[in-house]
C-alpha cells in the first residue's frame, strides 16, 4: 500500500489477485493469499479480489470495524476494533476455528493451513494445523510484539528484539 492509499500488485494473475478493485484508493493495508487478496479501507472496510473457490473473499457481515487483515492459502481473517478476529473461507484443519476466547487479540497473521495472533498480554495463540509444528508456541510464551506465518513454520519476535521460529525447518526456516 503506497503512502496515497493505492494498493499496487504484480506477479501471477490467473486468478486476477493482481486487479484491484476500483476504485483503488483509501487503503491502510493490504494482504496476499495463495489465489487472493484483501484490502482494509480507512473506514475499516475489507474488500476483497481474486479467486473465491475457497471462500477466503467472503468478508463476514457487518464488514466494518476491522483494524487488520492477514490471508493464508484459502482462508482470511480480520482483526476488528473491539480485539476480536473473523475469520472466513477454506477450514479444512480448523484454521478458521477461533480461539474462544476471542477477545484481547492485537495483531493477526495466516499462514497456510494455520493462523496465529497476538494477545494483550503479549502471549501468542494458534489454531490450524499443526502438522509441522507450526502451532506449538515454545515456552515461555510471552513477550511478543510480532508473528508472521509461513506455509508451515511461525516466526514471533520478542519485546527484546529476538526471533523465536518453530514447525518446519527443512529449508532452514526456523534455524
């Protein structure tokens, strides 16, 4: 997202992931999964684009209030401003299977088959699949001001400004 509010995209577009919406314009962030995309609007809006085999472009109803957006393979969620997340499309392994309680959630991220978020007190949950050991937060699990999530590793960076990795290393991911 351009500091204009324009979301610019490249790469593939088989499945027109690339074409915007128009208008393109009044948007803070912008997420991109496998065959889609979503963009939140400065009236915290989403709109989506791209391929919806999955439902990943299904924003929930009411679709306002959202602070954050994060897309994975086939699924996507929003954080909206009360601290709780939505979460719609592709569940075969639980990745759209909210946490309860949902509540207190800072930041949201998806990841293939999983999805990860940060709560108030800086302690990291994860629902999805857990095949690789992408779900399984190592201890402690506390102080984290990030998560970012793979197809089937996570990364979190701590208060202190260290990086914890977990779930699959066969490309030295999580090393």
């Amino acid at each position: 997202v351009r500091g204009d509010g324009v979301v610019v995209s490249w790469g593939d577009n088989s499945y027109g992931e690339c074409d915007v919406p128009v208008p393109n314009a009044g948007f803070t962030a912008a997420a991109a999964g496998m065959c889609h995309a979503l963009g939140l609007k400065s009236d915290g809006s989403i709109v989506s684009w791209g391929w919806n085999f999955y439902g990943g472009l299904d924003v929930p109803l009411p679709n306002m209030g959202f602070t954050a957006v994060a897309a994975g393979w086939g699924h996507s969620l929003g954080l909206r401003n009360d601290g709780s997340v939505a979460s719609w499309g592709l569940n075969d392994d639980g990745q759209c299977d909210l946490p309860t309680p949902n509540s207190e959630f800072m930041a949201v991220v998806a990841g293939g088959f999983h999805s990860l978020g940060v709560k108030s007190d800086r302690s990291v949950v994860a629902w999805g699949s857990n095949s690789s050991g992408q779900c399984g937060v190592p201890s402690p699990n506390g102080d984290f001001t990030a998560v970012a999530a793979g197809l089937y590793h996570s990364v979190g960076l701590k208060v202190d400004g260290s990086i914890v990795a977990w779930g699959d290393n066969a490309y030295g991911q999580c090393t």
